[in-house]
C-alpha cells in the first residue's frame, strides 16, 4: 500500500527534499570515492567479504517492510545530520592517515548516512534504523578479525565434520584443521573455513529478524545464534565436499565447494524459518501480538 499523497504533504515533505537527499548523498559518495572503491574492489577479489554485494538488497528489504513507517516521519532533527558527517570525516581522515583501514571504510559510510540526515532529519534515521545498520556489513572485515574467528571456526568444523562422515560411514582422519579421505589430505582452510558463511549468515539472520514481526529478544536470540547457524551449513557444505575432494579428485571438490558456498544462504533462510517455527510450536511468544487464531 502506497504512502498517501496527502500524508507526504502534510508532514512538511516536498520534492525539493527528494531532490536535496540524492545530491547530498551522491556528494558524499563521490568526496569518499576511493573508499567506496577500494571496499567494492576487496569485495570482488576476496569471498570471505563477497557477502557486501547483499548488502543493498538487505537494505532494500528493511526499508520496504518498513514503508508504512514513513507517514509518521517529519522532516525535523536536520542538525544532527551535519555532526554525524563531522564524525565520520575524523574516521575517515584518521583512518586514512594512519593506515587504519576499517576507520576508513566506516568514515566513507558515516558520511553518507550523515548527508542522508542532514535532508531527511532524525525521525526516517530512527524509523528505519535497521536498513542503516545495515550498511555497517559494507565495511570490509579486518583480517585480525577475521583470523580470530577463521581458527576456532576451522577446529570446531573439522571435528564435526568427521563426526558426520563417520557416522556415514566413510572412512577420514582428521589432524588439526585437515581432513584424510581416501589418502588425499582437505585442508579446512583451503578447502572451506566457513568465514564467507559466517558473515553472509549473519546479514541473512539480521535481515530475516528485523524483516519480520518478531519479539527484540527473539531478534536479539536470532542474530546471536547465527555463529552457531554458520557452522551448521558449513559443515552441511563441508562434508559433501569433503567426500567429492576424495571419490572425484580436486577439481569435482573445489566446484562442489564453490556452488555450495550461495546455496547455504538460502538453507539458512529456511532454517530461521524453521527455529521461528519451533518457537511457535512450543507456545513461546515470537511476535510483539498473539493473534487471536492462536
């Protein structure tokens, strides 16, 4: 249902609003053009980052759920806009000239939600608060992250994917983070070490908790599960690989490996769809209202 004309008008929004909010964020975007650059280029060349290419869909979905939202909006509160740009320049310059790069990528971000602000003031910021938050999945994830996720991550799903191949009865051995099957070693992190999954499940689980009409706490239960969800698809998508990489050779094993990796996201929707769905079964609110059908 579209919002109504009428509505648009009475809040105090004009077309100039329209007009004013695309120059000032396409400003924004061309002043912190190598930023943005640099963190489109990280996301072609790097898999582990590749989940940055979601993040607009996401944003998309966030907003048009919450559409209805913006005929309570007015167009107050601009000032702020002005301080958050102030803010993410000192990012952006601090990271900048002190080879920080993740302030860097922040800044360039800032800034734009900052312009955005400084036409659409604070109520469409706080309203829509979840598309913006978002955005934070653009910043490429530093490597002193990711490595400390990429280490527990690699130990817990060799041990579990061993367990599940010889529950199957297939025969391997694992040493550390590496797999022995059929006497051709599978190196976790060569082979998937789950951090693509691990990111890209994360987005996914944000936008299904806040794309939803659910309880914070269960939003907030969702989200924190998602490390846990992580390791569940990669070993789903680990272990057919595993076996591939020994039956069929490397090459079977690494396009195995590459077609599962975007199949995963979708077998993560369906598995929130189906915690949601327990939920649901043991009477556990999940909703901010019972319906009366229920």
């Amino acid at each position: 249902m579209p919002v109504d004309s009428t509505n648009w008008t009475r809040n105090g929004w004009t077309d100039l609003h329209l007009m004013a909010v695309l120059i000032m964020v396409f400003s924004a975007l061309w002043v912190c053009r190598e930023a943005w650059q640099d963190i489109f280029l990280i996301a072609a060349r790097d898999e582990e980052n590749s989940h940055i290419f979601l993040v607009p869909f996401v944003m998309f979905w966030l907003v048009w759920v919450r559409r209805q939202r913006f005929r309570f909006c007015y167009p107050t509160g601009q000032w702020v806009g002005p301080l958050i740009a102030g803010l993410g320049a000192f990012m952006s310059w601090y990271g900048y000239n002190h080879a920080v790069q993740a302030s860097w990528h922040v800044g360039a971000v800032v800034i734009a939600v900052g312009a955005f602000t400084s036409v659409m003031g604070t109520q469409v910021l706080w309203r829509f608060a979840p598309a913006f938050v978002t955005l934070l999945f653009l910043v490429p994830v530093p490597g002193l992250i990711r490595q400390e996720i990429a280490i527990p991550l690699q130990r817990w799903t060799a041990l579990i994917t061993t367990e599940t191949l010889t529950t199957f009865g297939v025969s391997v051995s694992q040493s550390g983070s590496v797999l022995e099957i059929n006497g051709m070693q599978v190196g976790i992190a060569e082979a998937c070490n789950g951090m693509r999954m691990v990111f890209a499940l994360l987005l996914v689980s944000f936008a299904f908790a806040f794309g939803t009409p659910l309880r914070n706490s269960v939003r907030v239960f969702i989200v924190l599960l998602s490390p846990v969800s992580a390791i569940l698809c990669n070993v789903v998508r680990l272990s057919p690989t595993v076996w591939v990489y020994g039956a069929l050779g490397e090459g079977a094993g690494k396009l195995v490996h590459d077609l599962g990796g975007w199949v995963m996201i979708g077998v993560a929707f369906f598995l929130l769809l189906g915690i949601k769905s327990l939920l649901e079964w043991a009477l556990i609110p999940v909703t901010p209202y019972v319906l009366a059908r229920d």
